[in-house]
C-alpha cells in the first residue's frame, strides 16, 4: 500500500469523483481509477458504491477514511517537524468571526514581522470556526469566547461590550417586539447573548432576519429594516455620523470576549509560535491602554 494511493482514497471520497479528484492531485483520470481498482484488490474488498451521480463510500471504506486521514495529517506533521526553519515560513490557515475590530491589527504586525508566511484568512461564524479547528481544516481561528473544550487551547485576545443598535436615537424594549431582529445565522456568539438575555426577559422578537456579513447587517439598520446587537466597536464609525445611535443592555449580557484557537495537539510550527506571540504582545498592548478590557491571558 503506497503513501499515494491514500492520498487519491481521501481525495476522491472527499469530491465523489474520479474525474473531480483527478484535478485535484494533476493526474490523468485512468491513473485515478487505476490506483482506486489496485486498492481494492489489495484490501479485498470494494471501497466506493459507483453511481450516475459519481461515487460514495461504502461501510469499510468510511472505517479506513478515519485512519487515512490520520495517517496523511501525521505524515504531514512529521515533514514540518524536519522541515520547519528557525525563520517562520510557509502558510498559515486562519479563521475569524466577522468582528474581530484588533484582526487588522494583529494581522498587519505579524505581517511586518514575518512577511514570509502566507496567512489565509476564512471568516465564518464561531461554532464552524471551532469545528474547522478541530477537524484540522484551519490551523487556529479567532472566535466568540469563552471556549472550553478537551482538544482546544484558548487565548485570550480582548474583551468588548454589546450594544442595541438602532436607526432611531431613543428606544425602549417593546421595540424589539414590533421590529425585525436583525442576526447572524445560528452558531453566532453574539446571537447566543441576545437570545439569553430576551428568555430573561420572557421577550420574542417579532421577527429574525438572518444575514451571512456584518456590513449588510449594519447597513440594513441604517435603512431603517430593522435592530440588531454586535460589539460597539464595530459600529463606532457609523454612530460618529449619527447613521444609526446604540443603546446599552444588562450588564450580565453586555460583556463578549474574543479568543484565538489552535488544537492542543497539533505540531507548533514557527510560523503559528510567532503567531500567538504576536497576539501576546498585543494582548498586553492593548491591556496597558484600557486595563478593563483586556482579561488575563489564560
């Protein structure tokens, strides 16, 4: 059993097509189909039920894919432990919540520092940021806080205060009742915040909108659709204008904390220890300016 021919396993179980994986891995299709059909005959047993559609796993095979995707994540740790340099390299898959108001920050410095690191940047919401984490499809992400888990490790980044957003300058809470909320889809911390705080206070919106990007978000509000809840920060520029005034919640719920994620277990390159020492050092930047809110690193 060749390293490669579990490279093309994994490749064509994840597209569900000989053709589609071809591409993927530049080989020429008849090579693909060949390795898969050499596989099966050395394992004695078919690994994919072929249809019109393409291609899916079979009982056996879904076992062996949980091991092939172990063994090549281990393969790949193993070059970076011979091949990862003293001066950080290489690229580094980040994810983010939309809202992050330090990211550019952070991003620019560790850029200046270490401009021969590529860094991807995935924005998504916290609960799939978190399972992209786990599943090794990003090396780190900076999410809602806070995060406890047994394969994560947290570190804390800020600390920020929710705030009512709203296109009208005075507001009171049976306006939540006659206007549309206006949200992040499922997943969203600051969601998960608002809806504590209406279940205290036994109230249910008149209606959700849910919207993938912030800047629809705020720009909806500004037009009058509707009122949403978000970090103040990300709305600082918008209030300046006077486009749209935020208003305080209880101070149980106002409080939300940013973190960056990495799995505990996975290989520290260079490139991801610079990285977290990048946060550090702007962690306690930012903790000299305004000591209430920046917490402690973990």
């Amino acid at each position: 059993m060749e390293m490669r021919d579990l490279q093309i396993f994994q490749c064509v179980a994840k597209y569900g097509s000989v053709s589609k994986a071809a591409v993927e891995l530049n080989y020429v299709q008849s090579n693909v189909t060949a390795r898969i059909k050499h596989l099966e005959q050395e394992l004695r047993t078919p690994l994919f039920n072929r249809h019109k559609r393409g291609m899916s796993l079979t009982a056996e095979a879904r076992k062996m894919l949980e091991y092939v995707n172990k063994i090549l994540l281990d393969v790949e740790e193993l070059k970076q432990v011979f091949l990862d340099s003293e001066t950080p390299t290489g690229i580094l898959n980040i994810g983010t919540v939309e809202t992050v108001s330090d990211l550019p920050k952070i991003l620019a410095s560790y850029h200046k520092q270490y401009p021969n690191v590529d860094l991807s940047i995935k924005a998504g919401l916290t609960e799939d940021l978190i399972k992209d984490v786990i599943e090794h499809r990003l090396d780190g992400a900076f999410v809602t806080g806070p995060i406890k888990h047994p394969l994560i490790q947290p570190y804390d980044v800020c600390t920020e205060k929710l705030v009512l957003v709203t296109r009208n300058e005075t507001f009171n809470l049976e306006e939540i009742i006659t206007e549309p909320f206006l949200v992040f889809s499922q997943g969203c911390g600051y969601r998960s915040k608002l809806e504590q705080w209406l279940r205290e206070e036994e109230v249910m919106p008149k209606r959700i909108m849910e919207f993938n990007v912030l800047e629809t978000i705020l720009t909806s509000v500004t037009l009058g659709l509707g009122i949403t809840l978000v970090p103040q920060s990300a709305v600082n520029h918008l209030t300046a204008n006077e486009k749209v005034h935020v208003h305080p919640i209880p101070e149980e719920y106002r409080n939300i904390s940013t973190v960056f994620i990495h799995r505990k277990d996975a290989y520290m390159t260079n490139s991801m220890r610079s990285f977290l020492h990048t946060i550090e050092a702007h962690h306690e930047y930012r903790f000299k300016q305004n000591p209430e809110t920046a917490p402690e690193l973990i």
